[in-house]
C-alpha cells in the first residue's frame, strides 16, 4: 500500500485552519489554567509511637493497647468536625470563608489533609500528617495544630485510663473489703449463737461425754451398793433383832469416835492426862460424842421415838438421795452434751460454707489490692510520661515554595494536548468525509481514468472571508479563552475548587 504523503500533506494545509484554532484554544486554556492556579504549599510532620521507658516487668503500664489501633483512634478524634472548624477559623485556613458553610469547609479540611501511618514486626510506628494549602504558614500551622491535638489526646488518653483504671480498683478494693467486715461479722455471729456446738470444741466436748458417763456409772454403782446395805441391814435386825457387830452399820462420826477412844486408851497408859496430846484427843472425844448424841436423838424427838435402825436407814437413805439428785444431773450434762454433739456435724458444714465463701472473697481482695498497687504504679508511669507515648520527630515548618501546580508541565502538557487534539479532529474529518477530491477517487468510484481535472477556484472575497473568519476564530482561541478563564477564576470561584467540584461529581478522587 503506497501512501500518498502529498495528498495528505495538502489536506493537513487545507484543514489548517481548524488545527490551529482547536491548537490555540486548548494550549491558550491550559497556560492560563498553569498561570492562574493558586499555589500549593505542603507541610508534614512525622510522629512516632515510642515504647515505654520502663521495662514491663518491673511496672506494667496500665494503658496497653496496639500503637497502630491508638493511632487510628486519635485520627479519628482528630478528625472531627468541631475540631477542624475550629482550626478552620481561628488560622483563616481559606479565602473567602465567610462564603463557605460549615460542611465545605469541613469537606475542605478532610481533602487537603494527608494521614498515614506504618507499622510492622520489628519495625516503629510512625504517622505522618500532612496538609496542603494556598500559603506557607498556614498549611505548617495547620499542621502543627494537628500535632498538638494529637499530642494533648494522647495525653489525656493515657491519664484518663490510668486514672480510671485506679478509681475502678480502689472501688473493687473498697467493696470487697466491706464484704470481708461482713462475711466476718457473720461468722462470729454464727459461733456466737452456737458456741456450745462448734467443731474446734468436739473433741472436748466427746472427753466431757465420757468423764460424765463414767461419773454416772459410778454414781449408779454405789446407788445400788447402797439399797443393797440396806436391805441387808433390814434383814439383819429382822433376824437377830439388833444392828451392831459391824462397824458398817455405824455413821461415819460413829466410828470415828470408836477409833479415838481406843486411841485415847493407848495413850493413857504411856501419857500423863494432863499432856497436851492426850488432851487434844479428849476434846476431839467430846465433840464428836456430841455429835453422835444428835445423830441418835434429833432435836425434838425422844429417843424412845427413833430406834439405831431408823438413824442408819435414815442416813442410808440420805445418801441414796444425794446420788440420785446426782444422777438426775449427770443426766441433763449428758443431754446437753449429746444435743450439742449431735447439732456439730450442721455446724461443721455452715461453718466451712462461710469460711469458704470469707476465703473466696479474701483471694479476689489480695488481687484487687495488687492489681491496685499496679494501676497505682502504672498512673504514676503515665503521668510522668513513662510509658508508650507519642513523640514528634519532625516539626512542621514553613515550606519554601509550592509543591504544585507544576506550571511548565501543565502548559507543556496542554501545547501537546492541543496539537495532537487538532491532528485527530483533521483525521476524524477526513475520515467521515465521503466526497471525491482527487482523480484516484474518480476511478475508483467509477471505473473511468479522467483526462484532466480541475481544482475548486475561490473568488477573492471568498478567500478573504475564509481568512477574515479563521483570524477571528484564532482571536477568540487566543485572547477570549484565557480572558474567559481567568474571569472565571477571579469573580466566580478558583479554578482548584472548580475543578475539584467537577472531579468530586464524577466520582474521582485525586
């Protein structure tokens, strides 16, 4: 396939004309655009999450969360709405806010702010903050803004959780120890109320069991010794008619006096009777004399009334008494005891219940006491700052010159953008134009060689409107595109927010 360079070159001259108005338009438009968009300003300032000061094993930090979840949170905060109002208003971030709503400006703040962050194992956690803005002071007090708010949440994040954390366990402290006071009060209130029946007393109480049923058996032992002596004592004076010849059936006083008075005979016949021992005896002699001359003869009673039997039942008869009235109480200890002894077991049980549940209670006071020993610590930590904080390692500062628009690329881009705009529109013409121009067009559309052909022949005031009309159209292209732009920029708004209305209504985000 022969390409005809000439026919093509001839075209490309006849459609001159419309080349260089699309050229002219697009590269006046986009100088104007590089020349009359604002500058941009870029400041940044870099934060690091530093580990705590004090090694973990020693004093735990109360505040112990993922640096790169802490610096999501503190974004999000930052990045309120009140927050960047407030910014907003106080560093008169941008020009003619006082046309601005609330939600634009806000809108404004989120896109030219720039947050990111990196983390990974073995490496720091750093954020880095950025924004963009029409002039250099701004942006890097923007910026240091950001850095304070940051810093100050930080701060008052860890204090708050510190503080926090300890208020929680002098309160967990504080009612568990009111829990121990009454778990104890209860305690002592159930030994008080069954003391005779506690289980650190039953083996006690068992060895009481057996010393009194001991003293029963032999309470009931001489009961039984006695009525038998007295039996035996009737049935001897029913059959001999008498009570002496034993000296069992004497009192006590009885034979005492038998046994001094045989004492008193040895010791008339080695002593003189006026010698001291001798009447010492004689005087014990006589009171117990007396006493067995009552034991004979009651008060009031002649002694033809009661007969020696009748004294030695009658005293028999004492004594049986005494050892029964002993038993009867020997009964009731025992009673009691059992009654005690029985009810221990019950005792046992709610007793280890409530020792179990002041135990259970005593461990969850000694971890709450300890762990409010180390949120303690772990406060003193956070507010000396000694624990994981954030730092900043590069300040903002005022930048030095734009970070774009680049200018030169812009209207470079906009020159090659227009020239090869103009070539498609030439090729794009041709392409939908069907008529025949040259004498191949004629044999090809009709089988048929031409002898000659002749060329369509302007007048000259048609060559002089084509031109006239081609002069105006570049006049337009050149002055009236660029005047038009920057009228737009000047009175109705900035062709950066223009452009990224019209970039936010396609959905592209840049």
């Amino acid at each position: 396939m022969n390409l005809d360079l000439s026919f093509y070159f001839a075209v490309f001259l006849r459609r001159l004309p419309y080349f260089i108005i699309i050229f002219a338009l697009v590269s006046a438009a986009a100088i104007a655009a590089a020349f009359l968009l604002p500058p941009v300003y870029r400041a940044n300032s870099v934060l690091l999450v530093e580990s705590s000061q004090i090694p973990g094993a020693l004093a735990a930090p109360t505040v112990q969360a993922q640096a790169l979840e802490k610096l999501q949170t503190i974004e999000n905060r930052l990045m309120t709405r009140t927050n960047l109002l407030d910014i907003a208003q106080r560093l008169k971030v941008f020009k003619d806010m006082a046309k601005m709503t609330p939600d634009d400006i806000v809108g404004a703040m989120r896109k030219n702010t720039r947050i990111t962050k990196s983390a990974g194992r073995g490496q720091a956690t750093i954020m880095t903050v950025e924004f963009e803005g029409e002039s250099g002071p701004v942006v890097a007090g923007v910026v240091n803004e950001y850095v304070t708010l940051i810093l100050n949440e930080d701060v008052a994040t860890r204090t708050e959780r510190a503080e926090t954390t300890v208020d929680f366990f002098d309160q967990e402290v504080k009612r568990l120890s009111g829990e121990l006071d009454a778990m104890s009060a209860k305690i002592l209130d159930f030994q008080n109320q069954n003391a005779d029946a506690l289980p650190n007393t039953l083996q006690y109480r068992l060895g009481q069991q057996t010393l009194l049923q001991n003293t029963l058996a032999t309470a009931e032992r001489d009961i039984s010794l006695l009525k038998d002596q007295k039996q035996q004592m009737i049935a001897l004076f029913n059959a001999t008619g008498q009570i002496t010849g034993s000296t069992a059936n004497q009192t006590p006083e009885a034979q005492q006096l038998a046994q001094l008075r045989q004492q008193m005979n040895t010791f008339t016949a080695t002593y003189s009777p006026t010698n001291p021992k001798v009447r010492q005896l004689q005087a014990q002699i006589d009171q117990l004399e007396e006493i067995v001359k009552a034991q004979q003869l009651p008060a009031g009673v002649a002694s033809t009334q009661m007969s020696p039997l009748d004294i030695q039942l009658a005293s028999l008869d004492t004594q049986i008494g005494a050892l029964e009235a002993q038993r009867e109480q020997l009964l009731e200890q025992l009673a009691v005891l059992k009654d005690s002894i029985d009810r221990t077991p019950a005792n046992q049980i709610a007793l280890d219940a409530l020792n179990r549940d002041y135990t259970n209670v005593q461990q969850q006071y000694n971890t709450a006491v300890a762990r409010q020993a180390q949120a303690s610590a772990g406060e003193q930590i956070e507010i000396r700052s000694k624990g994981e904080r954030i730092s900043v390692v590069d300040a903002a500062t005022v930048p030095d010159r734009p970070v774009k628009p680049d200018r030169m690329l812009i209207a470079g881009g906009g020159v090659v953008a227009g020239a090869g705009l103009g070539i498609a529109v030439i090729v794009l013409m041709e392409l939908l134009n069907r008529a025949v121009r040259r004498p191949k067009d004629l044999i090809n559309a009709f089988g048929i060689t031409p002898i000659a052909t002749i060329p369509y022949m302007r007048t000259p005031s048609e060559t002089m409107m084509r031109r006239s009309g081609f002069a105006a159209m570049l006049l337009v292209a050149v002055i009236g595109i660029p005047a038009i732009v920057y009228a737009v920029h000047a009175y109705y708004q900035p062709l950066d927010v223009l452009f990224g209305k019209v970039m936010t209504k396609l959905g592209i985000r840049l």
